[in-house]
C-alpha cells in the first residue's frame, strides 16, 4: 500500500475543479481526493479503473449525493478518461511519477543490492537463501513433537499424583544431554590445589634447599648451582622478595643468567696453556692469567683450585 500522493499546491483552484464544485458541489472536490488516494493504494503504475462502473467509482469515492452525477461529471471535466468499465484517472503517470514508476524503482533497487552482496560474498541472494535453508538444522526439542505427542497426556500433572512415584517417569521429549546433565552433580569442581594463582606468596621455606634436580637444572644453563642459589637466596633476604613456588622461581633465576650473566660458570673443558693475557703493570697479584679469568677480581679463578697457583 502507498502512502504517496501528491496534489499541486494550487489544485483547488484549478479551473476543472471549480467547475466540479459548481456541477456536483463542495462534497465531490473531498470525494475526488478520495477517489485519488483508492487509486494510489490499488492502481499506483498505472492509475487504471478498469472493470469498475460509474456506480463502482461512486461507492470508492462515498459519493452521497444522486446517482449517475459524481462519475459522468467527472468525464466531463476531463478528470477521468475512458467510459464506465474502462475509465482511468488523467494523466496519471505525468502527475503521479513516482507512483508510476515504484515497480521499476523496486526492481532497481533489487539488482544493485544483488551486485553488492554478490561482489561482497561471491555468490547471488538467491543462492545464498537455498544455501542456508539447506543447512538449517532440524527442528528440535518442543518443535519437533508430534501431534500424537503434543495431545498426549501432561507427564507431570498438575496436582501432583501422591504418593510421588519413584523415580519420576522423564518426559518423552528429553534429550539425552539433558538426562546427563541432571544426573551430575550441581556443584561446581574446586580449582586444583596446585594451581598457583590459588597459593599464597610467603617467605624464604626453611626446607628449602638444592637437590639433584635443580643441580643439573643449573649445570645445563652452565652456571654453577651453589653459587646461583646462594646469590639467589641472599637476594630475596635483601629485597624482601616473596614467591609462592621457591622452586619454580630458582629455576627461572637460572634461565635469566644469559640475560643478566651468571654469578659463576662451570669451565666445560681445561685451558690452553697458550689462552692467556699479560698483565702491563708491574705488581702483579693475579693467581691466573687465563683469558677466561680476565674480568673476575685477581684472586678468583674458574677453572678450580688446581689452577689457582699458576701464575703466568
């Protein structure tokens, strides 16, 4: 149904209108507009009233006054074209285009957004609708009861039977992982203890200690496992630092050595006699002069205490 119709901002006094007032009166200017807005509803591309007589068009109109009056003045006047059965509203299209032309509009409309969703999504509207209608899934719980089954009797009436039986009888329409899901229990599981968001930081443990474990931890990154541990240690007495898993934050102590350097190393192999520097200045204090030693203080060696005597 249209809800557009447009009239000339000077239509009453148009000369045809005036001389219909003066024929049929001010009641046939009010029945025409009315005439016009059942055409616009019914009639819109072509403003056609074929099939409808004079006493038709009167009775669309609520044309009151005599009969046989309202339509032939109307012809007269040039308003309407075409005898009874055949009449159409004049000059319709050239009055009313956009009336006129909404199917071509609709079908405008209707190919540009075909070309959007196809250059967008690849494929037509139309494909797309037998497509998802394809892979609707089956109707399922209340929807896919049976007429048999929606007239059979309420499995849990109300009142409810006394005694109760026992067990209550399931309703046909139950899933199986509704019956599951019944038969589990309400309460929800308890995170683990071990999760450690759920554990509480604390102090330095008193039984703490190395063990084989994180010795070949430390070995593996090649620090030396008594001394990180230590420095560790003294650094968490020194900050007041505080871990929930002392063990897990040793081991990740080790794998920042390469970042921050190692308290100490393991030597993985003797040194060359040859790999060693000289010292420039006199008084030399070094207990070693290997290449390796250089940057540690003059009486500390990596390499063990059988090295510690040699000096270059």
């Amino acid at each position: 149904m249209s809800t557009d119709l447009r009239l000339d901002a000077g239509c009453c006094d148009h000369p045809k209108v005036i001389k219909l007032v003066k024929r049929a009166g001010e009641g046939a200017f009010r029945c025409w507009i009315r005439l016009l807005g059942w055409t616009a509803n019914n009639r819109p591309s072509s403003g056609d009233l074929r099939g409808l007589d004079d006493e038709d068009i009167e009775e669309l109109a609520r044309w009151i006054g005599d009969s046989g009056v309202f339509a032939p003045a109307l012809r007269e006047l040039k308003l309407l074209d075409g005898g009874p059965g055949k009449s159409r509203v004049h000059d319709w299209k050239e009055h009313q285009p956009y009336l006129a032309h909404a199917d071509d509009r609709h079908q405008h409309a209707h190919k540009a957004a075909a070309a959007r969703w196809k250059g967008k999504y690849g494929e037509t509207i139309d494909d797309a609708a037998t497509s998802d209608s394809a892979g609707m899934p089956r109707a399922n719980g209340e929807h896919s009861i049976s007429t048999a089954e929606r007239n059979a009797p309420d499995p849990d009436p109300a009142p409810s039977p006394s005694p109760n039986p026992d067990p209550l009888p399931t309703p046909l329409h139950v899933t199986e992982q509704e019956r599951e899901g019944r038969a589990r229990t309400p309460a929800r599981e308890r995170k683990s203890s071990n999760n450690i968001s759920n554990r509480k930081l604390g102090p330095w443990p008193k039984d703490f200690a190395l063990d084989a474990e994180l010795r070949s931890f430390a070995a593996g990154a090649g620090c030396d496992a008594e001394a990180e541990f230590a420095a560790f240690h003294d650094h968490c007495l020194a900050t007041g630092k505080e871990y929930a898993d002392y063990r897990r934050a040793f081991m990740g102590w080790i794998r920042k050595a390469d970042k921050f350097g190692p308290v100490a190393t393991i030597a993985t192999a003797e040194p060359n006699q040859g790999d060693r520097f000289s010292c420039r200045e006199g008084g030399c204090e070094h207990v070693c002069h290997h290449k390796g030693c250089s940057g540690l203080p003059s009486d500390v060696c990596r390499y063990g205490p059988e090295e510690t005597s040699t000096r270059a």
